[in-house]
C-alpha cells in the first residue's frame, strides 16, 4: 500500500495489514456493497454463417431485466433486427445499435429471464486475466460486503478487505457505512473525446439508504474506499446533501473538481486515459499523483483489479 500525504505533498510505502493504524474515532470508512452478476454470454447469430458472439451486459432497462444494454463482439457483424441463440431457452433480438460495439437488445426466453442469465452467465473477469472463469470466482471476484446484484465489475479497492480488517477498523474507532454503485462502463470504459468538456460518462445506478446516509453525515471525516464511493458520495451532496436516494449519475470528476465530503480515499492503481485516473488526480492533485505512479511502476506495485492500494489522506 501506498500512503499518499495531500497535506505534506509526499507519499511512503506500507503494507495494507497496517491499514486500520490510519483510522481514527469520528472517521467513517464508506463501502461500496454492490455485487458481481454474471454478465458474459456466449452465443451465436441466428445466420447461415452460425458466428458466434459474445454479449456483455451493460445495464438492465427494465425492472424484470429483459431489455439491456450490451456490448457486443464482434461489433461490425452484429446488427439492427439480428437475432442471437445462446440455447434453447435463450434468445436476444437486437433493437438499435451505437458506436464501439454498443448494442441494445431485448430477450426472449423460456422462463425467468433473470434466473436464465445467473445460470448461462460467466463472471466478467477481468481481460488481462486469460482463462475462462470458473465456479469459485463467482464468489472470490467479490467484496467480503457484497449485497446488491448488479455490476459487471467489483469495485476493486473494496477486494482488499477481509472481515477480520474490518473488524479492526471499527476497533480503530471508524464506522462502516455501506453504498450503493452498480459499476458499469461509466467506471472503467476508456475516455474519448479531444477535450475534457467534451466527454460525457455512461449513467451508472446508485442508492443511499436513510440509514447508511445518517452514519456519514455524522463523521468527521469519510474515507471512500474506492473511486465508486467516492462519485456516490459526492453525486448525493450535489443533489441536496447526504440523505436516502437512489438514481443516476454520470458524474466526471477531473482536476479542478470540489470536493464536498471526500476526506480521504483507498484507491487501487490505473490506467491511463481513465476516468478513475483523472479522479485521483483530481482528488491528490497531478504532479503528486503522476511522481506516486512513478514511484509505483520503480517498486513494481501491482496494477489492475487484484494489485495494490493507495490510500490518499
């Protein structure tokens, strides 16, 4: 883990086990609870060609999760009005499609299309990770808090954690309260556009509960654990204040942002040309940021999802 200082502009390497030590009574350390769907399908078209396709869900559009958007591969063969198989029970229509593989598409099947997808579904594991997943990763590419199905990806920060540190940060005198963030392409998608006005991030579904929301506004400082709660965090303050609500939002944090209830974070390592990346240094500010990955990339740190942590005070 590396400890990034805003105050004295300097950054020094720990362990994650020493975590909890930099906790404190009246501090709040806000957890994303959202969980992992399997959100990887393979089917195939419904042509003579029979080529096969690979759908990943996106965001539901419908309560009963029968319309969706997706990505889909390959993007170029797979248009307006096709029909993919993924088995007998199975079927999607494509209804429209958009840029960088895109699509929506509506379901047809022969019994509850959300139980359908938990059963044909893979878990979306990451790409750099070059096997296909199997039954335990359901499970192992999870927060220890996970509760509310409905991300394609984990909320990697939050990985770190088992129950017994958690334990320990509430004996540090810190509070757990839980978000909620559905992590979609507005988390990890790559940035386009040639200026930073330009760019515009996919909607991503939040919720704060009445009680959660009570635990953060009476500490004294909050510690997000990941870039997820940090924009959930932040999104609720620019709509009235820490309280219950749920929604959207699509909010971009870069430099210059305000910051109005981020007191600290623990983010993992990113890529650049990311919105996660463009968070931190809105958040620790460039030049230290940038100096921190040099530093991280000189003592071989781990990136991506399963590397290391930085924990910004």
């Amino acid at each position: 883990m590396l400890v990034l200082s805003r105050k004295e502009q300097s950054f020094r390497d720990d362990v994650f086990q020493n975590f909890s030590s930099y906790l404190h009574p009246g501090d709040c350390l806000v957890l994303n609870n959202t969980r992992v769907f399997p959100a990887r399908l393979h089917g195939h078209r419904n042509t003579d060609s029979g080529a096969k396709v690979e759908v990943f869900l996106v965001r539901a559009l419908d309560a009963d999760e029968v319309a969706w958007n997706v990505l889909v591969r390959p993007g170029k063969r797979v248009r307006t009005g096709d029909q993919i198989i993924f088995g007998p029970r199975l079927r999607a229509e494509v209804l429209s499609q958009g840029d960088y593989g895109e699509r929506t598409i509506r379901f047809h099947a022969e019994a509850n299309t959300k139980e359908l997808l938990e059963d044909l579904g893979e878990t979306p594991l990451p790409p750099y990770i070059h096997r296909r997943p199997n039954t335990s990763d359901r499970e192992r590419y999870q927060t220890v808090f996970a509760a509310r199905r409905g991300s394609v990806a984990a909320p990697t920060a939050g990985l770190h954690f088992t129950p017994e540190m958690l334990a320990r940060c509430r004996a540090a005198g810190a509070e757990l309260a839980c978000v909620t963030l559905h992590v979609g392409l507005g988390t990890f998608a790559p940035l386009r556009g040639e200026a930073l006005s330009d760019i515009r991030l996919h909607k991503e579904t939040f919720e704060i509960d009445d009680r959660e929301a009570e635990i953060m506004r009476r500490a004294e400082r909050r510690l997000c654990v990941g870039t997820t709660s940090v924009r959930c965090v932040e999104t609720a303050l620019s709509r009235g204040g820490l309280k219950g609500m749920k929604g959207d939002t699509d909010l971009f944090i870069q430099p210059g942002f305000h910051f109005a209830g981020t007191g600290a974070m623990l983010t993992n390592f990113h890529l650049p040309q990311s919105s996660l990346l463009m968070l931190v240094c809105a958040f620790a500010g460039r030049d230290l940021t940038l100096a921190a990955y040099r530093h991280a990339v000189s003592q071989r740190y781990r990136f991506f999802s399963y590397g290391d942590c930085m924990l910004i005070e």
